[in-house]
C-alpha cells in the first residue's frame, strides 16, 4: 500500500493544473476517491501466422478504483480495491466477460498507541527516493515497511525504523509440501529505515528476505526536494534473484493481449514483455513545476543484460495548464533491450507509446480523454514475439473528497 508515499510525492511536485489542491492528512480525518476508467476500444495489429498482418478490435477492459484512509491518529485504517470488466477468451471466436477483484487489491491497519511505536500490519511506506513520477509507482525495494506485519520506531521526527515479515513465508503456503520449497524457507524478514526532512531531502531504503541467500533484496535510495520547484529522485537496488522485476514487471501503456495462432491452434501473447528485471537495478526520477507548466521524467536500467527481456524503460509528461478547468497532459514511453536476454540469439525489438488526454476538473471531480498508440517493432527473439501496434481512447472519471 503506497498511500504515503505518493500523497508526499504529489504536495512536492507539479500540481498545475487550477483548481486542484493537495491536503495533509490530519488526526480524525477521512479521504476517500473512486476512479473509473477505460480504453473503451482497443484495436490490435500484428504480425501473425505466415508473416501476414491481423488486426482484431474489441471492447476494451473497465476498472474501477476505490481508495480510502482513514487516520485517527492512534489509528490509521486503509484500503485500495480495483475490480476488472475484462474479456476473456476461450476459442477463436468465443469470449465471455468477467468481473473480479485485481491482484494489486490491498489495504493496511496501522495503531501507533506511543508517539515514538507502531504496530503495522500490511503498512507499506515508501522512501520517496524509490518514486517513479510518470509510472506513479515506486521501486519495490523502497518499501521500508512490509506486506504483513511490521514494528516500527519513530525517535526522533523526520525517522522512522521497520522490522517485520512480509506475508510471503511460512504463512503462505497452499500446500503443506510448499514450505520445503527455497521460497518459502525463511520468515520473509525484513528491515528499513527512512529519514526525511519535509522539503528539503530524503534517505532510506530496505532489506527483504534478510536470511534468503536466494531472494534478499537490498535497496537504496534519496531524494532532493530543496531546490525550488524541483524534484529529484534516485536510487539502486540489488536482487539476489535475477529475475526479480523490483516492482517494475508491467510499465507500458496495455494490458497483454492475446491472438489466436490457427497455424499452432494455441494463444499467443502481444504485449507481454514490458518490464525489467536483473539482479542490479538503478532508477531516477524527476519533477518541474513553472507557472502553468509541469514535467515528469524517469528511468530505469538493468545493467545485467543476460537476465531481462528488456533493460530499459524511460518516460516523459508534459502537463500544460490550459484554463482554470482545462489541461492538457502528453506522455511518452521508451522500453529498450541493451543485450539479449541468456538462452537467446536475439535482442528484443523496442516498445514505444504515447498517450495524449485533456484533463478536465471542475469541483471534486476530474474527468479525462485521450488517445492511446503503443508499437513494438519485430524481431527473431521467439516464434510468437512478433511486431504490433495498438490502438485505444482512454477515458476516465475520478471523484474525491
């Protein structure tokens, strides 16, 4: 849950569109959003059976996010729930629509009975140095808390300790000879620390799976939020498991998408490779703010090319402020590979996109559309990694309170 994490980022960074405001959350208070959004159609081209073009248009899938917090103080309450519309298929032609709660569905109990000691149970908190601004996302290795239960110690003000499990341990488990297995033969324990000086800078980072020579996850990260209206963010985490993606599995603008093969009579996937992975990942971030215009910019490399598919993802907004209501917001993504992935003769073909939408606020509610092209060239990595093009109209309408 990254709650705090990007409620700080946000009242440091570009807010430039007129009308919106930011609000520091306050004992007793309560704040709640509800964002319905959806690419309405998605139409697909790509490079199928025989080297010939196919292209499919369907209604694309709708999502629905509900995120509220409630802090008391002494406690604080979270929950964040995305239920999908998607299509799914099951034949060439045939296709059902199913409605169901996503994977990223989460909440958080913290109860902090001393002003120096809380008890956190999957409370989640993010050093902002780990904070990808375009991705509005966050390396998983800033996380200095954890997804299960976690102690954490408030000495002094701006410092904060974690210690804890994260869930994905002993308590894990579906089958009882699942807990021989090397991912679940440790208590998952973890440990971070985070000091932050409001405006000025911050320093934190983590180590997950301690006594896992196999997955431990050490992170590192920093912020510089005192030069005005800029924002830095940087920061290097190492995996002991190559293929650990650090959080960075899904950043491209699609959901997978996936084609009939008569030739194979089998189903084959169109945007499934957009992340990184690898065992040493740096990521860096960025954010301006001047008068009605503002920039995003981030990255991040993998600097073992043999582990991941792709080792290299950038993006850009730009946010123009148009009128009191009206904005305009472009972004654009790069995914590149620097070197074939172990196993494989080839490197992957790039992905780009772009994303155009105006951004219209009036009161709470914001409402947005645009347009949605994403293209990744064709390449001989495997027989159904082939080239395409997509084609959506992004809508959305958020209210929040």
């Amino acid at each position: 849950m990254k709650f705090n994490a990007k409620a700080a980022v946000l009242a440091a960074s570009v807010s430039v569109f007129a009308g919106s405001s930011i609000f520091a959350a306050s004992p007793s208070s309560i704040s709640f959003s509800n964002e319905v959004k959806s690419d309405v159609v998605s139409i697909w081209s790509w490079k199928g059976d025989d080297d010939d073009f196919e292209a499919k248009g369907n209604l694309a899938n709708v999502y629905n996010q509900t995120v509220a917090e409630y802090d008391g103080g002494i406690l604080k309450l979270g929950v964040d729930v995305t239920f999908a519309v998607t299509r799914e298929h099951y034949g060439e032609d045939d296709y059902y629509f199913k409605v169901d709660w996503t994977d990223d569905s989460d909440y958080f109990i913290e109860f902090q009975p001393w002003d120096i000691v809380s008890l956190g149970l999957s409370r989640e908190l993010y050093t902002l140095g780990s904070y990808l601004p375009v991705l509005d996302d966050n390396i998983a290795g800033g996380n200095y808390g954890t997804n299960g239960f976690a102690l954490f110690l408030k000495p002094v003000e701006g410092l904060t300790f974690g210690a804890g499990f994260d869930y994905a341990s002993y308590w894990d488990v579906d089958d009882e000879d699942d807990a021989f297995d090397d991912d679940y033969s440790d208590i998952a324990l973890a440990l971070g620390v985070d000091y932050t000086q409001d405006g000025a800078f911050s320093i934190g980072g983590s180590v997950h799976h301690v006594t896992n020579d196999d997955k431990r996850q050490v992170g590192v990260y920093a912020s510089i939020l005192s030069i005005d209206k800029l924002g830095l963010y940087f920061g290097l985490t190492h995996n002991e498991d190559s293929q650990d993606s650090a959080g960075l599995d899904d950043v491209d603008f699609v959901d997978t998408y996936y084609y009939w093969s008569k030739d194979n009579a089998a189903w084959y996937p169109l945007g499934k490779y957009s992340g990184i992975c690898g065992n040493n990942i740096a990521n860096v971030g960025i954010t301006y703010e001047f008068a009605k215009f503002g920039l995003k910019a981030d990255a991040a490399i993998n600097f073992d090319h043999g582990d991941s598919f792709y080792d290299f993802y950038t993006a850009v907004e730009l946010l123009f402020g148009l009128n009191s209501n009206l904005g305009l917001d472009i972004k654009g993504l790069l995914l590149a590979d620097l070197g074939e992935k172990d196993g494989y003769d080839d490197e992957l073909a790039s992905t780009v996109g772009v994303l155009p939408k105006l951004v219209y606020t009036t009161g709470k509610h914001t409402f947005t559309a645009g347009v949605k092209i994403q293209h990744k060239g064709n390449d001989d990595v495997n027989s159904y990694n082939n080239s395409y093009t997509y084609f959506g109209l992004p809508v959305s309408w958020k209210y929040e309170y």
